[in-house]
C-alpha cells in the first residue's frame, strides 16, 4: 500500500504505527487470500497462525490473561482488522471472532472465567464465538425468545441461534438468553456455554458469498453451570452493546481495508491498461473516480479513528460506533464496485482480487447491525441528548 499518512494523524500514538507496520510486513509473507474449499480448515489454521505470531494478543483485555495489555486497545483492534483484511478476509474474521466471541468476557467476565477462557484464545487453542442473533431476532435484541431458566447450580438453556459467526468449529460460545428478571431487553443474561455441551447441537450450516464458518445452533435442556453467567443476572443486554460498541468499530475497520485494497487495485489497473492510446489514468472520467474513492474512504477512516480514539479515552461511543460503522461500509461498497466497474469484464471473474473484495463487503453492511439500524441508533442518541421542547 502506497498511503500511509493515515498513520501519522493524532489519533494514534507511536505503538500504534509500529503495530501496524510489523503486522502488516507479517501478513505480505504469511496471507495470500487464498484457503482453497475447506473453510472449516482454513479458519482454524488462521486462528492458530495468528496465535502463535501473538496477534490475537491484542483481541483479549489484561496482560495476566495472555492480553496485550491491561485492558482492549480499540485502536490496536482497529488497525489489525484494517490490515488484515487488505490482505485476507478470511485472516480477518478469524481474528475478530476471536475478539467478538470473547469480548464479553474481558469486559464483564469473573477472574474465573477470564482464567479458563482468555488465554486460550490469544495463543489461538480455543476458538471463540458471539451467540445473540436469533431467527426471529437479529437487530431486535429485545426479541430474544431463547430462554434460560435457574435450576439449583445450573440454568437449562432451550432455543435457537442463527447466523452464528465460528458455528460448528467454536470451542465455546458466548450466548444471550432471557432469564425473565424484567420485560424486553432487561431481562437477558449471559452465559459461557462450551461447545461439547449436552443439549446443544449444531442445527444447520449455512453458507453465503464470502464463505466463512456459520451455523444455526440448537438449545435443547441445555445445563449450563450458573457460574458461566457473565455479569449479573439480566444484565446481558447491557453486555452484548458494550461488547458490540467495541467491535462494530473495528467493523469500520475492516471496511477500510477492502477499500484501501481495492483503491490500490484500481489506481494498478488504470495505470496500465491501455485504450485508446493512452491509458484508464489518463481519461478525466477515471481521474474524478478515482478522486472520489481517496476522499470517501479518508472521510470513513476519520469517523472511525474518532470512534476508537474516543473509546480509548474512556467515552461511550454508542453514536460515534455506529457513525463509523455505517460510513465505512458504506463507502467501502461504493468503493469496490467502482473498482470492479473499472476493471470491466475483468472485475468480475471469479477469484480475481476485486471480486473477492466485492464479495466480501457486503456483509459488512448486515452484520453487527445492520445500516438502517445504525441510522436508528444515532437518530435515537441525538434525540436523547437533545434538550426538551420550549427550552
């Protein structure tokens, strides 16, 4: 990649550039983007890989649990998704499930809990996953119908999950279940619930255009040991957000990175190709798309370094999150097509590199929240913090 200026704004100090060149040095030798048929296979391989170059580190809070250090570094967790997934995609989704999928436990998790689980994941021996989406819940946490019920040292899951990210390879699982303390999202709760569990199944495996390990999951009598409780009782909404307002920025992230990708693709391509007697570059039509991209994807990348800056700092980030997420992925769709669009024909052979890219962002835009949802949620914080009528 030819611009890095991006490194040298405020908004990261120098730890950060180092990361972000070491990292990005590793994966020009280490990830090639392609992982053959075997997704199952490949991902694990890449959780194992990252581990042991101790990238997944940085995807657990506290040096005493195998993390980088004392606590989730937003930026560091931005720049590695953002490198990564320029190189890879699959590279990237390994590693921010396995930030995702235990995220809840380095928040909000016991000193029991963060000792069993946390140093698995950053050497890469246990592999992680996020539990909240459900077939009739996905963006409507509050729709919640798996249930968990108290009984003496266990709860006793029943329910479903779907568009499980890491379904049907995951060593454990962070789920999300009603527990009834409240109505709506006020009476969810956490739980660590391991992947050989009596009663849990893998229900279904479900495949989409950018492959990567995903699965319907089923709760039957499900016991799971009331110390796997995450937090307090009921509070597992509060969970899931805090969870997601650290990782749907590193979402923005990861946008950025097929974008700047298939921005570099793009200025390649129209610098050599030739029409004409002259080449793409040399048409005004391309140089103003061209434009266009660099602009979109620095307006992007300011948003999410305000974001992950501001979480740093200890700020609640809900509207600055979903700003980033939404602008980033967004951008990043815009982004890639016109690259596609200016390969021609070429864009949109299967396996070529802007065709990947084309594949790979679209879930970006669902994922996590969808962008509609992310409209709602800063529609729904500027209206909380606006003063009321008459004043």
């Amino acid at each position: 990649m030819a611009d890095k200026a991006y490194l040298d704004w405020p908004f990261l100090e120098q730890r950060h550039r180092d990361l972000e060149r070491s990292l990005d040095a590793w994966a020009a030798t280490r990830l090639h983007g392609a992982h053959g048929s075997d997704v199952d296979a490949a991902c694990r391989a890449l959780v194992r890989q990252l581990g042991e170059a101790g990238w997944l580190r940085h995807a657990v809070g506290g040096k005493r649990y195998g993390g980088s250090g004392d606590a989730l570094d937003t930026r560091a967790l931005c720049l590695i998704r953002e490198t990564l997934a320029r190189h890879e995609g699959l590279a990237d989704f390994a590693f921010a499930m396995q930030g995702l999928g235990s995220g809840a436990i380095s928040l909000f998790g016991s000193a029991a809990q963060k000792e069993a689980y946390l140093p698995r994941v950053a050497r890469g021996d246990a592999i992680a996953a996020f539990a909240l989406s459900e077939p009739q819940a996905g963006s409507d946490v509050a729709a919640l119908q798996c249930a968990a019920v108290r009984d003496g040292d266990h709860y006793v899951l029943d329910g479903e999950k779907t568009w499980i990210s890491n379904g049907g390879i995951a060593d454990f699982y962070v789920v999300f279940a009603r527990t009834g303390e409240a109505p709506g999202a006020r009476g969810i709760s956490a739980f660590i619930v391991d992947a050989d569990a009596a009663g849990l199944a893998i229900a279904e495996r479900i495949d989409v255009i950018a492959p990567h390990p995903l699965a319907r999951l089923r709760f039957e009598g499900c016991r799971t040991p009331a110390h796997c409780l995450v937090g307090a009782a009921g509070q597992g909404f509060k969970v899931a957000m805090a969870t997601l307002d650290v990782f749907r920025t590193s979402v923005a992230a990861a946008a950025l990175g097929f974008a700047r990708r298939a921005l570099d693709e793009a200025l390649a391509h129209a610098a050599s190709r030739t029409m004409f007697g002259q080449t793409l570059a040399d048409f005004q039509l391309t140089q103003v798309r061209l434009a266009q991209m660099a602009t979109d994807i620095d307006a992007a990348a300011l948003l999410t370094c305000r974001a992950a800056w501001l979480r740093d700092s200890g700020a609640r980030i809900t509207k600055e999150a979903a700003m980033a997420k939404m602008t980033a992925t967004e951008t990043a769709q815009r982004v890639i097509d016109a690259a596609v669009q200016m390969f021609g024909a070429q864009g949109v052979v299967s396996g070529t590199t802007v065709e990947r890219l084309y594949r790979e962002i679209r879930a970006l835009r669902i994922y996590e929240g969808a962008t509609e949802v992310q409209q709602l949620i800063i529609a729904r914080e500027l209206l909380r913090a606006a003063p009321p009528k008459g004043r």
